[in-house]
C-alpha cells in the first residue's frame, strides 16, 4: 500500500490522534473513504469511456497499460525474443567439430 509499512502507519495514525482528536478521527476516516470511492469511481469512467471511444479491439484495455514504462518495457522484451530467435540461423551441411579435430585451413585463400 504505497509502500507504507506498519510502523509508519502507526506513526500517521498517532499524529492523526494528536492534531485532529478522538472525537473527529471517525468523521475524517468516514471522508477519506468517500474520496476514495469517489476517485475509484472516476478512473472506472475513464476507463470504460476510453475502451468505448476505441472500440472493440481494445476491450481488455487497462489504465496501467497506458504507463509509458509498461510500453518501453513490452517493446524491448518483444525485440529480445526476436533477437534471439533471429541470432540462430540454421546452416544447412555444417556439423560440430570432433574432440581434437582442427577445423578446414586452406593455404591458398590467405
């Protein structure tokens, strides 16, 4: 969550005590879930406008998706499988080497 441990939650929810008191605590937890509910229900808008607009194709799109990092990093993966299926041609007529055989030399070429 964030990357807020326990600790510092204890700490937040101890300063929250201090400053605001007992007796409002409730009503401000009961405000920040509203927002949050609200601001939930904002982004599923969004994102269900934007599928829409994009038409069918796009169905399983999601919000994350569209994070420029997720692309950068989906396009350079997709590039290193084809790379790597690119980097083994087969040679047809070609065998490896025997333990201790010395691979063809022609004096003449050099």
């Amino acid at each position: 969550m964030f990357g807020i441990g326990l600790p510092e939650l204890a700490v937040i929810m101890l300063v929250a005590v201090l400053v605001f008191g007992p007796d409002k605590l409730p009503d401000l937890a009961r405000q920040a879930g509203q927002l949050l509910r609200q601001a939930k229900k904002f982004a599923d808008s969004a994102r269900d406008e934007l599928r829409e607009e994009l038409g069918p194709e796009f169905a399983d799109l999601e919000l994350r998706d569209l994070d420029p990092r997720t692309i950068v990093r989906k396009h350079i993966i997709e590039a290193m499988n084809d790379a790597e299926t690119e980097a083994k041609p087969k040679r047809k007529g070609l065998k490896p080497l025997k333990e201790g055989e010395l691979p063809p030399y022609d004096l003449e070429a050099t």
